[in-house]
C-alpha cells in the first residue's frame, strides 16, 4: 500500500477534532472506500508549523494513484469547508520517485480562489534550535523550505501545501482479540486500541479502531473480493471448521496500517500487552490470533510470538 | 564545509568595496590556502584575499562564512545560493542581490537595494533568508521575487519598491511609501506603516485565520532575530493577535499585500 500524512490545524481543539473526524471518515477498508484513513495523533500546538493545535491523519490506498484522488477531494470536501483549517505535508521529507510520486494538493485545490488564490514559499522550523556554535542561530539546520497556497474563504485564508509526499508502506496488520461474551471481548479490545493510540507511525482505520465484521479473502460469490471469516464467527460454530476455543464467544479484530513493518509489529505488541493486562484486571480469559489468509492479504507476515518476543 | 571567518585587517588605499566573491557556497568548499589566493579587485588592481583579510578555517557540517570589521562592502551575497553568511559590522550596497537560497545576517546597517537585483539582472533575490539588525538605505527589496528580507531599523526610500513576490519584515515604523508598484508579495511591519494612497485597507484580520503568516513569525523567532527575542511577541498567544490589512498596489496589478500587527 501506499500512505500519505497530512497535518491538519486548526483554532482550537474543538474544531481540529471535527476536522479529523469529517476528513477521515467513510475510510476504514480499501474493499468500498477510496482510502484508508485514520488519526495518527493529535498534536499541541508547539508541535505544528502554525503554532495552533493540529492533528496528524494517515491515508492508505492501494496505489499512489488512488490517493492522489482520495486525498485531494478529501482535503477539498472536508478541510477547505472546516472553518479554520490549515493543512500540511506530513512527510516533507520524502523524497519523490516514479514508485512515491508527489501528490498535488493545494495545487488542485488553489483553483477555488479564483485568481485572487497566493502562494507563499516559506522556510518551517521544526524542531529547535541547535546552539552549540558561538554564532547567531542563523546555522538552524533543521528547517524546509515549502510552498504554501493561501486560498481565500470566508473566514479568512485557508492555507494548503502546494503537495504531499507518498510512502510504501504496509496495510492489513491485523489482531483478533478473542474472549469469553461480547461485553468483555470489547472491553479488552478497546484496552488494546487505546494503547495502539500512542504508538506513532500507525493507524487503526475501523469504527473505534475495532473491527467486528472481520473478514476473509474471497468468497462463494463472484463478485465479492471479501466475505465473513466465518471460523471465528461464534453464531457458525458447529456449521463450519470454527476456530474459536471451547469458552470463548466473541472476537473482535484490529486492523492496524503502518508505515513500517516494526511500526506495525510494535503496534501489535503494545495492543497486545494491554489487551492482556485488562483482561488480568477483569479475571478473564483472552486469547490473540493473527490471519494471513494463506498469504492471500500480503506479503507480511506478523507472526505473534515473534512480535511478543 | 566549514566555518570561515575572514577579519578584515588592511587599510589598503584603495579599499576593497566589491564583497561579491566572499561567499559562503564558493569559499566553503576552499581550504585555508586557496581562500587567500582568491583575488578581489581593490580599484584597478587584484590582490590576494590573503592581503586583506586574516583568515580562519574550521570544519563543520555547515557553511558558515563571518565577515569582521570590513569596510562597506557592496553586493555582499550577490547571487549566492546556500550556506551562512553573517556580516559583524555594515553591509554596503546590494546585499544580497540576485540571491537565490542560504541566509545573510548584518549585525549592522545595510545599504541601498537589499535583496534586489545584481548587474544585468531584472529581478531581485529568488531565494534565502536576509536579516539585518539596524538600518537600510533605500528600496530594499527592489524587484525581489522570493524568499524574505528582515530589517529590525528604519528604511530609506520605498521598501519592497516594485517588488514581484517574496516577503518584506520591517521592524520599525515606515512611512516612506512601502511596496510602491509592488505587484504580489507582503510587506509585514511589525511596528507602525503607512502605506501609498494606491493601497487599499482591508481591515483587521484574526492572526489565526492567516497561518501562513504564523509561520514566517515562527521562522523569525527560530532565527532569533533580536526583535523577536526582545520577547515582542509571546508566543503561545501570538494567534491571538491580528493583522491590518492594505492590498495593493491598484498601480500594477493588485495582487501585493500589506499587513501590520496588532497586538
């Protein structure tokens, strides 16, 4: 898969979550929606370029190609229309190449100013400054140079980078939490997605990071790429080839994407442990699983021990 | 790389009045030894750099080159692309002309035409950083098209005169018709201004609602350029704060901008 970051701000954190929500909606799975998108963290405002709070979104799709048209309209729809947004590269550093092309951003979107649209290329300073040299910090090594669009709205300037730089990256990492009724199972599971939360360079697309129509690789119909995993839907139990253990009647899955394969396996890791330690607090069992689909998902293997290792 | 610094040491007659070849990019890759080779015309004549100047080389990661106690010089900067260059003393005419990338501080005053156009060239600097802690002469920013010029002091004549593009900080009150043709770019005061009569005021804009605004601040303040580290600014309210705002030139084609903060 492919992933871009954008780092969106706004006056408060109020509007920066409404932000997050709108722009990352209607993304959980590549199978029916144009990306994958999620919240990465949400930022203070000393950490952003505009020194207002900001939040860091991860988009994934199958191909450079689809997020050059997701992420734009997305940007286009749901951050031009959100009162006071900005939004940013999140990746400036990467370098473009035929297989992580640039993706026009506030390029595109700079047309809805209708002429009266400016550019400003301006140096962002990102982390401070080092002063270990006798000389004024004027030697500030850690800055880049952007250009940023200023389109004219009704509030006053929406300001949008020029373009954002793509990544390889991984899509799918999957955990299923499996446990005793479904009250419980969620329990551990949210446990595990709140602590997936702090780990950067991941997301967890699905509705509250969890996933419970967990799915397969293919289906008896032709037309479907992905149907119910029905060994661990406990409802089949005695109808199909279950996976479920004896005692155990809910499973609930977290997809994580990331963009490296140790973000992932660090994600499953932290989720894991807390998942564990909650069900230690609550006196019940739990037991983790992993699917690869016979290699069907990808060429990614997580596999649990390893990860716990 | 390396950091140069060159201390002027001769009151040879004529003096050196031409700055164009001390240069962060071109110097920076030089040793000790071909730094003084380098000839600089002194009237109709060339000496070495080496009769000039005392000269220390040390390595680093950066290219830094520091000027001490030279004369005026003229076109300081002109057309360099990378590095640091930080002028301990005045800055003479065209600083910075034609520049197209790394950053130029004058702990002093600078000269007419900062940042504007080097010989037989129509536009001024295409890039980089220029600070300067006291004054100026006239028409700084004179057909500069990117990058931005600071001036903590007062300006001559018609700062950001004719500008293209770019960003234009004055840190002192100008009256002296600021960005007079300009055609797009901004002209930001961070003390009083008063733009030509071509200029028409926008009102007063919410600091919040022009981010990008915020981020040149927040550049300067990573420059600790001294008039932010006088603490004008407090940071964590700075998008507090509000513009004024003046569009212009009506004489040229309109698109240029004029904002003075407001606290």
């Amino acid at each position: 898969m492919w992933a871009a970051r954008l780092i969106v701000t706004a006056i408060d954190e109020h509007w920066v979550r409404i932000a997050a929500t709108e722009t990352c909606g209607y993304g959980t799975s590549v199978i029916g929606c144009d990306a994958e998108a999620g919240v990465e963290r949400f930022l203070s405002a000393e950490e952003t370029p505009d020194g207002r709070p900001g939040v860091s979104l991860l988009f994934f799709g199958f191909k450079a190609e689809n997020l050059r048209k997701a992420v734009p309209n997305r940007v286009g729809q749901c951050l031009m229309t959100c009162p006071t947004t900005a939004v940013y590269d999140g990746m400036p550093d990467v370098v473009a190449t035929d297989e992580t092309p640039r993706i026009d951003l506030g390029k595109r979107l700079r047309f809805f100013g209708d002429g009266h649209q400016k550019s400003k290329q301006v140096t962002i300073s990102t982390v401070p400054l080092d002063a270990t040299v006798d000389v004024p910090a004027t030697l500030a090594p850690t800055h880049s140079l952007r250009r940023l669009w200023r389109i004219p709205v009704m509030d006053g300037e929406f300001t949008c980078e020029e373009s954002i730089g793509t990544l390889k990256a991984i899509g799918g990492g999957n955990l299923l939490i499996c446990g005793i009724d479904q009250r419980t199972t969620l329990d551990l599971t949210r446990a595990a997605v709140d602590a997936i939360a702090s780990c950067g360079d991941v997301i967890t697309p699905f509705p509250g990071g969890i996933v419970r129509s967990g799915s397969k690789v293919g289906s008896r119909y032709k037309s479907m790429f992905a149907s119910t995993n029905d060994e661990y839907c406990p409802t089949l139990r005695g109808k199909v080839k279950t996976k479920l253990r004896d005692g155990f009647h809910c499973v609930y899955e977290i997809v994580i994407n990331g963009l490296s394969e140790s973000a992932i396996s660090h994600a499953m890791k932290i989720g894991m442990v807390a998942a564990h330690r909650r069900a230690e607090e609550l006196k019940t069992k739990i037991v983790f699983s992993a699917g690869n689909y016979g290699g069907k998902l990808g060429k990614f293997h997580f596999k649990l021990r390893e990860v716990m290792a | 790389m390396s950091i140069i610094t060159l201390t002027y040491k001769s009151n040879h007659s004529p003096s050196l009045s031409d700055g164009s070849l001390l240069r962060p990019d071109t110097l920076g890759a030089m040793d000790t030894l071909a730094i003084e080779a380098v000839m600089l015309s002194v009237g109709r004549t060339t000496v070495p750099l080496g009769e000039l100047f005392e000269t220390e080389c040390t390595a680093s990661p950066q290219n830094i080159l520091i000027i001490r106690h030279a004369p005026q010089l003229h076109r300081l900067g002109a057309q360099m692309a990378q590095g640091t260059l930080i002028i301990e003393g005045d800055a003479g005419d065209d600083l910075g002309a034609s520049m197209t990338g790394g950053i130029i501080h004058v702990k002093g005053n600078g000269g007419h035409r900062v940042g504007g156009p080097d010989v037989t060239s129509r536009r001024g600097m295409n890039g980089g950083e220029i600070l300067i802690d006291g004054n100026v002469l006239d028409f700084a920013g004179f057909l500069m098209r990117r990058g931005f010029i600071a001036i903590a002091g007062t300006t001559g004549k018609s700062p950001g005169y004719r500008m293209l593009a770019g960003t234009l900080i004055l840190g002192s009150p100008c009256v002296n018709q600021p960005g007079l043709e300009m055609q797009r770019g901004t002209i930001i005061s961070l003390s009083s201004i008063k733009p030509p009569v071509s200029f028409a005021p926008g009102g007063t804009i919410a600091a919040s609602a022009m981010p990008a605004m915020t981020i040149v601040l927040k550049r300067l303040r990573a420059l600790q350029w001294p008039r932010l580290a006088d603490a004008m600014f407090d940071w964590k309210k700075i998008n507090d704060g509000s513009w004024q705002l003046w569009s212009g030139d009506a004489l040229t084609i309109n698109k240029g901008e004029v904002l003075q903060w407001q606290y």
